[in-house]
C-alpha cells in the first residue's frame, strides 16, 4: 500500500476531514489533498506532522505492509517448547510476524502444571480443542473445561492447568503482543 493510501486511510479512521487534519498540522488542504492522491512527494518534516496528528509512528507509516491473510499449515508448526515435567508440548499457532500469539499447546493425560503458576502481562483466551482441561485461577476456583469451551484469562492473573482425561487435551491459546 502506497504512503499516500495509508495516510487517508488512517485519517478516515480517525474520523478526520481533510481540513480537520490540516488544521491540526498546519499544511493546507491543497498538498494533504493532492498526497493522498499520490501527486505530492512530502518531506520527513511533513510526514512527521501527520504521523503525529495521526498517533502512529513514522517507522509504522513507511514500513511495508503483511500480507491481510497468512496461513500456517499444521505440518509447518514448529515445536517451541517441551516440557517432559509437566507432560506438554507447546507448538506456534500463528507464524512469528503476526501481532497476536498462538499456541497450540498438548497436555498429556493426568498432567498438571502443579508446581508452575502461570501470570501474563496480558489478557489470554484458551479454547479447548480435544479433551478437557482444569484450570485452577488464583487457587480460588477451578473451572473445568470440556470440548469446545474456552475461558478468558485477566492480566496478571495467577493460574495453573491440569488435564484430569485420559486422553492428550489440545488447547489453542492467544494474546495480543505488547
């Protein structure tokens, strides 16, 4: 997507008129017009005005954008952690350029992350797959999760897991990169 693209797009988001964006950085309706109609070239000075009014940075406006649709066949996942202890194997679920986590995580049957407490610096969601799961948040209460359940997980919230089955429990976990 061209600068020029970008920036009408991010002022509409804003919900800005082109004069309202003028205003805000000084430049006339004139050249804001014609830049985002690719006719003007603008300066790193002008650029800057924008991205300010804009709330994004100039590093964020000029870098080339991904791909709206990534895939990741579950035969490309790769293996990002074992845990023999805890009886899991965690797998990426999203490629490593998106701006969300995933995780594939199985976790054998009567396995606990009994000596672990898990805490993020951000809200989770973990959607059970196949099997069940237990998960115990804060030592307060214990949910129990059955196929196609998920549970929402606050910030720093202390919590532990177990698969009480008899079966691997496949779960699917996301976040949001800070």
């Amino acid at each position: 997507m061209e600068i020029s693209e970008k920036i009408k797009n991010l002022r509409k988001d804003k919900g800005l008129s082109i004069k309202e964006l003028s205003e805000k950085t000084g430049l006339s309706v004139g050249f804001i017009s014609n830049l985002e109609r690719n006719i003007n070239s603008p300066s790193i000075a002008n650029l800057q005005l924008i991205c300010k009014v804009l709330d994004i940075s100039l590093i964020d406006l000029l870098k080339e954008d991904r791909e709206s649709v990534i895939t990741l066949k579950s035969e490309d996942r790769k293996l990002l952690f074992t845990s023999n202890k805890e009886g899991t194997k965690y797998y990426n679920l999203i490629p490593d350029n998106s701006e969300i986590n995933g995780s594939y995580v199985v976790i054998n049957p009567k396995c606990t992350s009994e000596n672990v407490r898990w805490s993020h610096s951000h809200d989770e969601i973990g959607i059970v797959i196949k099997g069940e799961l237990e998960i115990n948040l804060s030592n307060r209460k214990i949910y129990k999760l059955k196929e196609g359940d998920s549970i929402y997980i606050k910030k720093n919230t202390p919590h532990k897991y177990r698969n009480p089955g008899n079966i691997p429990a496949i779960t699917h976990w996301f976040s949001i990169k800070k």
